[in-house]
C-alpha cells in the first residue's frame, strides 16, 4: 500500500446495508454505463465549507462490494482569531479543484493515461452550505460533464455523510447524530426519507465551539473544535480539571447553543477569575482555558446524547452513527458509546478520514442515487443550481426499502 495513499480501506460489502436490491444496470443503461471491465465508479466533489475534497468510489458487481479508490482534500485554514469567510473559501477551492482532481485520478487510476474513460459519472454537492464554496465546485463538475460527456448527480451534503456512514460502519438502520459546523441534526430513517427527530434551534455544535476557540485565542490549524478536544484531555483523574457549570438548554427534542456561548464568553471577560495560558491560578474560583474547554465539551456532549438517547426510546432502535466534522471527536464517541452499550446497543463511529467532510461521501451518495435512478438525484444542468439551505428530509431515499419504523 503506498504510504501517502488517501483511500487505505478494504472494499465494503452491500450486504450488510439491507437495502433495496440492485436494479439492473440495463434499467438505467440511457442514463450511465459501467467501465469495459462492468465496474460503475463515480468521481465526487465536496466544497460546501472550507474543505475541497474528491473521492472516486467504485462499484463491483462481481464481489457486490464498494471501494474508495482516492479521496484527497485540501483545507482553508484561517487566520487565528478568525473564522473562514465565503470569498476567501471560494478563492480557496477555485485554487486547489483541478489539482485534487488530478491527484484523485492519478492515484485512483496510476498507470491510465485517459482515466477519464474509467468513469460512469460526476457526483456534486448541491448543498446545504456556503454559496460561493457551493459554487465553485458545482462549477468544476460541470465542466467535467461537458468536458467527458459524462452525467452529473446533485447530492444533499447531509445524506452523503448518512450514507458514508452507512457503508463504513456497515450500519443498516441506526439513529443517526449528525454534528458539524453548519448542522445539528438527530435523524432516522422512515418512508422513504431521512427523518429530523431534533435539530439546534440556533447555531450549529461546531459553530459554537469553533467561536469559542477564537475567543480564546485557540489556532485554526488543524480546526479550532480539535484544539479544544486537546485542551479538554488534560483532564484526568490524577490532575482534574475544573468544571464550570454553564447552561444546560435542551428544549424538548432540540437544542440551544447561542445562549450557552454568550454565557461562557462572558466568563472569558472576568479578570479576577479568568486564568489566561502562562499564569497560575491564585485560588480555586479561577478557571483557565483548559477549564473552560472541558466544561463546554461536557455540557455540549450531555445535551446532544440526551435528545439521541430519547430519539433511540421513540424510534426503538439500538444502534447510533455519528456523523460530520464534530463525530470525530473521541470525547463525544465516549460518552455516547457509555449510553449506547447501556441500552443494550452499539455505537457506530468513524475517525477525521470520513467524518470530516470529503469526496468519498459524495460520491457513495451519488452512487446510490445512480444506480436507482434517483429523480431528485439525477439532474439536468439547467438543474444545478447550489441550494445553501437544503434539507435532510427533502430528498427520497430511493435506495432504501419505503418501511414505516415504530415512531411513523
């Protein structure tokens, strides 16, 4: 395996997935076609943040599994104290497309000199997310469509990251927690559509940690959330770490963050209590950063758990994915795995390779909508037009047997 190779996985079964059965390929045969060796494989584009990622992602039918054959990204990493703004981010991806492309298709397909001809389709995010970032990168998948004559598939960000679960974990029919920088979301899965069982009423988990870490003076690189992860493990149980009580919002099935924010940036502000980096606490009423971090994490992590646990309780389902950026997080995968393994379930969790937002997950969503002839999928170039607010439950999950869960 080369060492600098970014798709390392072994192939992923469909077995496991329990969906629809595979319609035949001639069903579809006007719509797309496999590669001269009956392989179907899918080039994905992600740009709805600040990461620009392509995933080429292949199908065998003789063995019925999927493989991620390549799946590069770059990052915009701001500068410190700030966030990552649309014009910059756009310039960003409009700067790194072609060449993550080609690096995707070199690494996908190393001794092919037109790897173009290996591919089936172009696969996009539509959205949700930033404008200009959408933009640019729909923009690159549809000069691929017309440059190779090839079809292009709008996929919703959220469902991708579903659906890359899914496959990754081999999770046929979990709750799904959905955390990142942009949504906050508790899904599962009913009639044909990814379900929002509870949402934040406000910010999204990872905005409000990303903005605590500027407010702190916490670097953007590798990302601000994972920053504080770092300053929240100095807690143990030789050298605890303080822990602040800070609001604790969960409103039914949803949840609150602006207003916990605004209270621990307000702590951030109390000179005689707040410890910066370097000092040394006088007394045991002074926090420092280190503090602070934990606390957030703690209050943040216990709110999302809860309003899982009950969408675990109303759906009767023992398994949970997490899914987007902030799933990554190994406080997080703790304490929801101590819930999860309480109720008899199991926790389905993946590392920053497809948590984070990549191509892979694009292109796994666009395959499913291929191969079924997705209608919401499957679009026009008049059609693709970036969507930044686009909801889970708006698309048909096509691929997905139309059952009706205990809690429809």
């Amino acid at each position: 395996m080369n060492p600098s190779s970014t798709a390392t996985d072994p192939p992923c079964p469909i077995e496991p997935l329990n969906n629809l059965p595979l319609p035949p390929l001639s069903h579809f045969s006007h719509l797309y076609k496999s590669n001269a060796d009956g392989k179907t494989i899918i080039l994905g584009i992600e740009g709805s943040a600040n990461k620009c990622g392509i995933g080429i992602l292949c199908y065998n039918p003789l063995t019925s599994t999927y493989q991620t054959l390549s799946n590069p990204r770059k990052t915009y990493v701001s500068p410190k104290g700030c966030g990552f703004l649309p014009k910059e981010t756009s310039w960003h991806h409009q700067a790194h497309v072609v060449a993550l492309i080609r690096a995707a298709l070199n690494e996908a397909f190393p001794n092919d000199t037109h790897p173009q001809h290996q591919l089936s389709a172009i696969a996009f995010t539509l959205g949700p997310g930033m404008g200009g970032p959408l933009k640019s990168c729909a923009m690159a998948a549809r000069s691929l469509s017309v440059l190779w004559k090839l079809p292009l598939i709008a996929v919703n960000h959220c469902i991708a990251h579903i659906e890359m679960g899914r496959v990754a974990t081999q999770a046929s029919d979990p709750v799904v927690l959905y955390v990142s920088g942009g949504n906050t979301q508790v899904i599962a899965y009913s009639d044909g559509r990814y379900r929002i069982f509870g949402e934040t009423i406000d910010i999204a988990v990872g905005n409000c940690l990303d903005r605590f870490a500027r407010v702190v003076g916490l670097s953007n690189d590798p990302s601000p959330g994972y920053n504080i992860e770092l300053e929240a493990r100095k807690h143990t149980n030789e050298k605890p770490l303080k822990f602040v009580e800070l609001p604790y919002v969960v409103k039914g099935m949803d949840v609150s963050f602006s207003g916990l924010l605004t209270f621990i940036e307000e702590l951030t502000r109390k000179k005689n209590l707040f410890v910066k980096d370097g000092e040394a606490k006088e007394n045991d009423e002074q926090y420092t950063i280190a503090d602070l971090c934990y606390s957030l994490q703690e209050t943040i992590f216990a709110m999302l758990i809860e309003i899982t646990e009950r969408t675990m309780a109303h759906c009767g389902q023992n398994s949970v994915l997490i899914v987007g950026g902030v799933g990554c997080n190994k406080r997080l995968q703790d304490m929801m795995a101590d819930m999860v393994v309480d109720r008899g379930g199991t926790l389905c969790a993946m590392d920053h390779r497809y948590c984070i937002d990549n191509g892979a997950m694009i292109a796994q969503a666009g395959m499913f909508g291929l191969q079924f002839g997705s209608k919401d999928m499957l679009v026009k170039m008049e059609d693709t037009e970036c969507r930044q607010r686009f909801r889970t439950d708006a698309v048909e999950v096509v691929w997905r047997p139309k059952t009706r869960g205990k809690h429809a």
